[in-house]
C-alpha cells in the first residue's frame, strides 16, 4: 500500500466538503474479474479504481465521502478503513437491496455529517475532469444540481444533454438518435435539500426519474462541460486502456501520481513495472503492461498491455497479449494467449 498522506496540495473549496461514491454495481460485463471482486475495486494502473476517486475528491477540497456499497460490500472497508490513511473520513453505507442510483445517493446522504452541497462519483468513470472547476461552476450558477459533462463521437450508449448556454433544458436518457453529443459523464453536485426530496427505502434512478423530475418542476440543473478525458471502465478492455491511457499520459489521475512517486512502482519500456518484480534479462515487455508486487517473468516471456497481478509467474516463453493474469497465477511455460483471463 502507498503512503496516501502526502498530498498533492489540495486546498479546500468553501462550502463543498462532502462526497458520496456510487460503488454498488454488479460489473457483470466485466465477469470473471468480478466474480470475487467489485468492479470498483478492479486496479487501473496498480490502483483500485474507487482509490483513484477518493484522491481525487480529497485534492479538490473534500473532507468527508461515504460508500455506498451493495455487491461484495465487504470488500471496501478492510482496504480503505475509516480513511486516516486518505486525508479523509469515510464512511459505508451499505444496501441489502439494491436501491439504483438515486435511492443509493439518498441512502448514503444520511451518513454525511457537515452541511453545504455535495458532490456525486459515479464509480466507473475514470476522467481527468477538474472538480475544483465544477465546484466553482456550482456556486458561481447558484446551481440547485450540477451535472459534469462530456462530449463523445456517438452518444446513444449515454444520456444526452441539451443545454441553453449552460443550463441544462433537456436530459435524454439512452436513445437511437440522441439530439446531442454533449453526455452525462457521471459526476453531479447536488444541494442537500435536492438529495433530501429523492424518495426513500425504493428503486430511483436519477438518471431516468430525479434529473427529468427536477427539470419538471423548474429546478435550476447546469452542465459543466469539460472535454478533457474521460472512459467508462465498464469492460476488460476499457479496464486495460485506462491503465495504458495512464502510463502515456493521454489520463491523469492524482493518485497515480503518488503512485509513481512513492517509489514503489516505476515507468520502463512504456509500463508501470512494481519494483518488487523480477524480471528476467531475456523478457520482452512491451508497452502497456502493469506488472504487480513480486511479479516474476521468466527469460523468453512476451507481455503486451497486459495486467499482471500481485505474485503471478509468467513462465519461459509464454507469448501474451491484452490479457488479465490473476493474482500468485502461474501460467505454464510457452502459453500463448490474447484477451484472455488467466487464474480466474
């Protein structure tokens, strides 16, 4: 584990110092990674991805983020505990029945102890997207929500939104022939009294219900929209160019950053290599790999943006490419794989 209390130089933004991060989903696209692991706690880049988050939200100002965990609950609070490691309280929130995105954010909003706005993460978005600049937006526009927005070639997957200037006028959920590009790119900033009117203890998707309810009755929505990157790591193989898109630098994250500082892991032949791993004279590695914490790569071994866990053996002459490796695998000599899953 890296030393999380050497910050970046966050300062803290007046008024918005709460988080709640949406960490309940199944990842069923993302099976067999899954099976045993949430997909938050899936590593990009040899982070798990609700680490990435958490950083994120502590540089730009915020002091307290509750979990609102369901599948594999368990998981989360072992790892991040009550968050002194972090700079920041956290707090669990867990469902026993899965409540959708609004029914957890009104779930987990009974855990958060200071006042003011707070702000949402949806826990499968990895962007480099500034929230200092959305929070500044939010209360600049005395914004009832905020939505951060993003703009992508083909937006029928995404809830395409029309705005008028900056105010948000329509939020479309998924359809055929979205009337934008513009998307709901998976971070809003919600005043309290909004979170407050969501009903309890039943299914609410804010996508779906709560954003086109507030838009009904004349709440004040805006659209930050920033551009810079952004991926929805719903799929191995958006898992894998989020942590290639990190080691080149087209991503950024803050938690990578001390990552690389921490001297625990470091950048060789375009990979983020742990320095704890062996790693023979005669391998090839390639770019895009991560390669964990004891890692050993025999001489004739062949990686290529591949994610290689904590204590897998990659044996003489396995040729592999774009492929997860679990953790301690062994994975025989001269195998030959491509977006393949092995040890899973």
């Amino acid at each position: 584990m890296i030393n999380h209390s050497s910050s970046l130089g966050s300062t803290s933004t007046s008024g918005v110092e709460s988080a709640i991060l949406l960490v309940g989903g199944f990842g069923t696209r993302l099976a067999p990674l899954t099976h045993k692991t949430p997909k938050p706690m899936l590593k990009v880049a040899g982070i798990p991805f609700t680490e990435h988050q958490i950083v994120k939200a502590r540089e730009a100002g915020i002091k307290e983020i509750v979990l609102a965990t369901s599948y594999l609950a368990e998981v989360f609070e072992p790892y991040f505990g009550d968050g002194e490691k972090w700079g920041i309280e956290i707090r669990y929130a867990v469902e026993e029945v899965a409540l959708g995105t609004g029914g957890a954010i009104r779930n987990a909003a009974s855990m958060i102890t200071r006042g003011g706005p707070v702000v949402i993460f949806n826990g499968d978005v990895l962007s480099s997207h500034s929230l200092r600049g959305h929070i500044d937006f939010h209360q600049s526009r005395s914004a009832d929500v905020s939505l951060y927005l993003t703009e992508v070639s083909d937006a029928r997957a995404f809830g395409a939104v029309e705005l008028e200037g900056d105010a948000i006028r329509t939020f479309n959920e998924k359809m055929e022939n979205p009337p934008t590009n513009i998307i709901n790119a998976g971070c809003y900033i919600f005043n309290r009294e909004f979170i407050d009117a969501i009903p309890a203890d039943r299914v609410v998707s804010v996508e779906r219900e709560t954003f086109p309810g507030l838009l009904h009755h004349g709440a004040s929505l805006y659209g930050y929209v920033d551009r810079s990157y952004w991926l929805d790591i719903g799929t191995p193989a958006a898992l894998q160019n989020a942590t290639r898109d990190l080691i080149s630098g087209a991503a950024q994250s803050d938690a990578y950053e001390l990552l690389l500082r921490s001297g625990s892991h470091e950048l060789r032949s375009d990979s983020l290599i742990a320095t704890s791993a062996q790693i023979a004279t005669g391998a090839d590695i390639r770019s895009g790999n991560y390669i964990g914490v004891d890692v050993i790569v025999h001489s004739g071994a062949e990686l290529s943006g591949c994610i290689v866990l904590d204590g897998a053996v990659i044996s003489a002459g396995t040729k592999l490419d774009s492929s997860f490796i679990a953790e301690k695998c062994i994975v025989p000599a001269a195998t030959i794989a491509t977006s393949n899953f092995l040890g899973f």
